[in-house]
C-alpha cells in the first residue's frame, strides 16, 4: 500500500494506514507492538474498534479527512483492550495520491516523560549514597553491639524479662536490614557489561522467588525464545528481577499470577551521555493481577523513600531504576487495578560483547 515499504517499516512511532471507511488498510511493527495487535488482527477492522481513545474524535477526523487537512489531537489516552492505556499525542495527516486515505501516527509521551524521570530518578539515588555511607558507619556498628548486649543481658534473665530483650534484638536487627538497602545505594562499581543470556538471570530470579517470597503466587511464562543475547551485569540485572518480583509477589493475594513476558522491540532508541543513540530492542515485562499503583505515588515509584506499602522502605523499587539506568538500559511501569506492568528495556550485545565492558 506505501511505496516506500521500508521507510512504512523503520517508521519508529506506531502508524496505521485508514481507508475511507475508517478500515485499517495497513499497519507498521511499532503500532503492533504498541498495540499488541499482529498486523493480521488490525488489517480490514474499524480503526475505533482497536485503537481506544479517550477523546471523542470521530466528527473531528471525519471533517479533516473531507478537507484533507492534518488534525492534531494531544494528551489522551490510548489503548487497545490488550495492553494498559498510555498517555499519547494522535496526528491525522492525508495521504498524498490516495482520495480519503489517511496516515494515523501514535505517539506516546512516556517515552520522552519517563525517560527522563529515568534519568532523575538514578540522580535522585544517587544523592543518597552519601546518606547510606554515614549511615552504614555510623548506625550499623552500634546497633551490633546494642545486639550483642541484649543477648547477654537475657542469659539471666527471667523468661518475661527476656521478651523485653528479644524485642531489643528483633528491632535492632530489622533497622539493619533496612540499613543493608540503604547502603546498596552506595555501590559505586560500574556495572560489568557483557554477552549474557537473560532468560538464564529471569529464570534464576524466578526459581528463587517461587520457592521463597514468591511461593503463594502462580508463575506464568511467556519467553521468546529466539532472542539475541543481551548486555548487561548479570548480577546486577538477577538483582532487578528479583526486586520486581519481589514488589509483585507482595502485591498479590495468594492464588494470584505473576507473568514473565520477552520480546523484541526495534522500536525504542535512548540519547546516551555522549549524544548517540542506543537501541534497546530486548524486553522484559514483569505482569501481575494485583490492586495496581496507587494513584497518588504511581508517577513518582522509582523515586527513593517513596513506596505504596505500610511499613515499606520505598527502596526496592528506587534501586531497580538506578540499576538499570546505571546499566544503560531502562525501566516502566503501567499500571491499572488487576494488571500492572514493568517492562524492562535492555541493549543487545554485539560481536565483540564476550569480554567485561
């Protein structure tokens, strides 16, 4: 239908073609992969029926495409019924040479908005690796000896005096714990990036969950198995999957599911510091059936301290972002009561990846 078919598919937003009866006549891989649609399932179907807008649009449309004059439609919500919807921007634009045959092009504002919130948020954890050193040196050593002490103290102690030391001890050793991720912030060994299979680090993340905190929750798994090999610290990235797995499992009820779910995106290109551009093809999603983000923290989740939960530290989430942003690849959530998403977006590894970056 294009006659430049390459151009039609290296096109990096997603972009439907619409005939004059609002059919979709054509679409490109980034609007299958935006609307998890195959091609097979958007050809011949009204437009409205598969792509879900919350605007009312179609007197609007109806009248550009009369006119044959571009109409811009900014800041809705799209969606297909098959994934979570995303905040968007919609141009219109007539095709040149065809009556009432009309470009449709997509393009969603996360990928600007969150990659930049990507970036803050590593700034943001970053600023708290001074924290976590005074903290780990100042707060750590004594707390283990207050521990040691109230273990001493109860070996002559009544059973009901001894209660009163447990409890010493009990607290002493939760604000280590919490110490301990607080200090992980201050890691500042840059990440060993090389060739490595990420289904081996996901599946490995995801044994250690469903035998631990993860054993209520049913694992579901959807990988492509045909993926290239990705580049990354596979250290640090099993640390990413078992944080989200993690922030999932406590999410739901037990009985509930936790989906792992890969495939290739040519789609998403990142600036890096330099100013070229990276390609993050490999994905990842982590989906669970969960209550969703609450509305007041959903735009802020990957900031530190900030977390949805009673008593949480807001940490896990905040590590997973400095991880992956230190690691160039980069993180996103949607999420909607019954489905949340993390996806995981990571570079491909090249030729000569087999040694450390």
């Amino acid at each position: 239908m294009i006659a430049d078919e390459a151009l039609w598919t290296s096109l990096p937003v997603p972009a439907l073609l619409l005939g004059p009866d609002d059919k979709i006549l054509q679409s490109n891989p980034a609007a299958e992969s935006f609307l998890n649609l195959s091609a097979k399932s958007l050809v011949g179907e009204v437009v409205w029926d598969k792509v879900l807008i919350d605007a009312p649009l179609d007197s609007a449309f109806e009248r550009a495409r009369d006119q044959r004059t571009s109409l811009f439609i900014n800041d809705v919500d799209v969606g297909s019924g098959m994934r979570a919807p995303q905040h968007c921007n919609i141009q219109f634009a007539p095709l040149q040479g065809r009556d009432r045959v009309t470009i449709m092009m997509i393009s969603p504002q996360q990928i600007v908005s969150r990659l930049n919130q990507n970036a803050m948020s590593g700034k943001a954890a970053r600023s708290a690796i001074g924290m976590a050193e005074m903290l780990a040196h100042e707060i750590k050593n004594p707390l283990a000896g207050i521990t040691g002490a109230a273990q001493l103290l109860s070996m002559g102690l009544s059973p009901q005096d001894q209660e009163l030391t447990d409890l010493i001890v009990v607290e002493s050793r939760r604000i280590v714990k919490l110490l301990e991720q607080v200090e992980q912030f201050g890691n500042l060994r840059p990440p060993l990036r090389k060739s490595i299979n990420m289904h081996d680090t996901l599946d490995r993340a995801r044994q250690s969950a469903s035998v631990g905190f993860g054993a209520h929750m049913m694992f579901l798994t959807d990988y492509d198995p045909s993926l290239p090999r990705a580049l990354a610290d596979a250290d640090q990235l099993q640390q990413v999957f078992q944080n989200l797995l993690k922030n999932a499992a406590e999410a739901g009820d037990a009985g509930g599911t936790i989906r792992l779910r890969t495939f290739y995106d040519a789609s998403l290109r990142v600036m890096q510091p330099d100013g070229t551009h990276a390609r993050l093809p490999l994905q990842v999603e982590i989906i669970d059936d969960g209550p969703g983000l609450p509305p007041d923290i959903a735009a802020d989740i990957f900031e530190p301290f900030v977390s949805g939960r009673e008593n949480g530290t807001g940490l896990g989430l905040a590590l997973v972002s400095k991880l992956m942003h230190d690691g160039g690849g980069w993180i996103t959530v949607d999420s909607v009561p019954g489905r949340t998403v993390f996806r995981l977006s990571l570079p491909q590894a090249g030729p000569n990846d087999d040694g450390e970056d």
